[in-house]
C-alpha cells in the first residue's frame, strides 16, 4: 500500500490515545477526560480513512476538515490534562508535538485542495 504520511500518523496517534486513556483510568482514576481523549484523538484517523473514500472533491475536503476540527479539540482535552497535572510535562510535550504535527499537515491539505479549486 502506498505510504500516507496523515494516515500513518493519524493512526498512530489514535493508538497513543487509547493507551493514554487506559492509563488516565487504570492509574489517575479519571474516567470523565479518558473518554473525551480517546473519542475526539481516535476521530481523526476514522475521518482521515473516510475521506479516502470520498463521494467527490467536497466530500473529502468536508471530512478532512472535521478531522481538524477533532484535532483541535484534542489539542484542548490535552492542554487540560496537563494543567489538571493528570499527565507530566514531559508526556505532555510529546503528545502535544504529535498533536501539532496532525493539525499542520491537515491544514495544508485542505489549504491545497482549496486553493487548487
């Protein structure tokens, strides 16, 4: 299959969320956050995938511009877990980083697609 930089990267951050989430429950006892990071960190992939698949150019661009939407409100979910001290700075500078990577390239597809129209 050819490599799909938003793909791969969403995929694997939605993995990082789901064990962060485990994590939040297992060992904080936080069951309200652990929820809200595993559905909006596992959204962007899922929406990443369904855009492949797109019904036409409007399609895809909708969907991959909901995935920045879920991408942005991942980015707050994990700023409040880190300012509620759930997770050190340390996991919270790495897991940001992947955050920022995601909403960067996001953002350059759909600026490309919509200025290519």
């Amino acid at each position: 299959m050819k490599e799909n930089v938003i793909r791969d990267k969403s995929l694997q951050f939605a993995i990082r969320m789901v064990k962060l989430a485990n994590f939040l429950r297992e060992e904080k006892r936080e069951y309200v956050l652990s929820k809200q990071i595993v559905r909006s960190g596992t959204a962007i992939g899922a929406l990443v995938r369904e855009a492949r698949y797109g019904e036409s150019t409007n399609d895809f661009l909708h969907k991959l511009t909901i995935a920045l939407k879920e991408a942005g409100e991942t980015e707050y979910w994990i700023e409040l877990l880190f300012r509620t001290d759930y997770i050190s700075k340390e996991e919270y500078n790495s897991v940001i980083n992947d955050i920022h990577e995601i909403i960067k390239i996001l953002t350059a597809i759909t600026k490309t697609i919509k200025s290519s129209r």
